[in-house]
C-alpha cells in the first residue's frame, strides 16, 4: 500500500515538473495567443457585415498572406493564405455577369456580436495599410471602410496588441464584367 502511495506521488510530481517546464514561449503556444480578425465591410454603404476571429497554435514572427488567384474568364477564384502557418483564411469564387460568393469561411458573426468602444476617437494602424490583392491595379479609397470598424473594441484591442503590423485589406468583387459594386465588399485581416 505504501509502495503505491509513493508511486502516485512521484508522478504527481513529474506531472507538475512537466507542465511547468515549458517555455512562456510554448506556453503562448499552446493558449493560441496567435489570433486574426477577419472583418466584412460592404463596398457601397461602408456598413460592418461581420467577423470571424481565427485562433492558432503556433505563433509566428510575421504575418504574410498569399493570394492565389484564378481570373474570371467565367469562373474564377480568390484564396488567401496565411503564408507562415499554411491556412485558408479567404477563399471566394469570381464569376463572369454573375454573383460568386464567399466560400470561405463560411459564417461570420453578426455586427451586433462585436461591442464598441464607448470614446468616439478615430485610430488607424501605425503601420498603415497593406493592400493584398489588387488585380486592377487601381486602389479604390477604403478610408471610409476603416472608419466602420475603427471603433469596435476586437480591432482596437489587435492594434495595440501588435502594432507594427500592417492592416491587411482587399476589395472582393465576386461580380466582375458588368459587375455590380453592390455585391462588393472589403475584406479586412488584422493580427493580433
């Protein structure tokens, strides 16, 4: 019986040993400190459509996005990944007189699951703006677009969690041709 007792208690031991070893690097790891705000912001109105809030494992040092782009001759598509880690955080169809639609992620959360901030100051990011897809090579004004989620409590939170970090930003037009920019929206990437 006290052979028994005694095992127990070396690893309870080696347990405790174990989980307090680990880095605070490791251990920022493993919480998922590593986060990005995607957020929705229609083209035409500048009215926040919504959010998902990505968490991962891994921290990295930088955050780069890929895009992968397909031209609509009919079909077409837009992908971004985040380069360093390998994951999908965009991808949507274009379609040629037609509506393509966002694929990827699926759901985001609705506005009102977003609180704002009580203060009415206007930020923006240190760093500035990085546009990550531009495929006219023309940058339409998203100064509008920022100002509509500049305010909420998540944004302000990222930006002065990281704020060397550029704001990634894009314009998604799933209508293209005789698109209509009332199917357009802007897609904002912040890492926190």
């Amino acid at each position: 019986m006290k052979t028994m007792f005694k095992g127990k208690i070396y690893a309870f031991v080696l347990l405790v040993v174990l989980c307090t070893s680990c880095t605070k690097e490791e251990s920022e790891n493993i919480n998922g400190n590593n986060k990005v705000l995607l957020l929705k912001v229609d083209y035409l109105t500048n009215t926040f459509e919504g959010g998902k809030e990505f968490t991962f494992e891994k921290e990295t040092p930088s955050f780069t996005i890929v895009n992968e782009y397909r031209p609509p001759s009919d079909f077409g598509k837009i992908k971004l990944t985040y380069k360093e880690l390998n994951e999908t955080l965009f991808d949507g169809s274009i379609i040629w007189h037609v509506k393509g639609r966002m694929d990827f992620p699926k759901n985001l959360a609705d506005p009102t699951q977003f609180d704002e901030v009580s203060f009415k100051n206007v930020v923006y990011p240190t760093a500035g703006f990085e546009n990550i897809f531009n495929v006219s090579n023309q940058i339409p004004d998203h100064s509008a677009a920022w100002l509509a989620i500049q305010s909420l409590s998540k944004v302000r939170d990222y930006l002065q969690s990281n704020p060397t970090e550029k704001v990634k930003l894009f314009l998604y037009t799933p209508s293209v041709g005789v698109g209509n920019p009332a199917d357009w929206d802007w897609i904002i990437l912040i890492k926190h």
